[in-house]
C-alpha cells in the first residue's frame, strides 16, 4: 500500500489479534507491531507512524486524495 508516497506493508503475525507494520523512507527502515482484531486499525496505526517519520525528517507531507 501507498500513503503519501511511502509505501507500506501491514501483515498478520503469528499472534492472534498483532499486526506487523514496516515502511521505508529512504535508507531508513522502520518496523513494528500493533494490537488490534481489526485490519483497517492496523492499517491506520502504520499510516500515523509515517506521518510521525515524515514530521521527524522535517519531509512536507502531501495531501491525500
């Protein structure tokens, strides 16, 4: 998945109810895990993660669609 212009990934682990987030932002790979039953919750937490990382290497971060 893309969200504004860094692609990320959001994938089940091997315990129930963890999701495993990881995006890159040029040479830099950021990964983690959440709890949460749903996958659009997931999806959302990796999505503030990358707002959080663009804001730290001070990126302007796009508007989305």
């Amino acid at each position: 998945m893309i969200y504004r212009g860094v692609e990320y990934t959001v994938a089940v682990s091997s315990e129930p109810g963890v999701w495993q987030w990881c995006f890159q932002i040029g040479d830099t790979v950021m990964s983690g895990k959440t709890s949460t039953m749903l996958s659009g919750m997931a999806s959302r937490r990796a999505q503030l993660k990358i707002d959080i990382a663009l804001r730290r290497i001070q990126i302007p971060i796009p508007a989305t669609r």
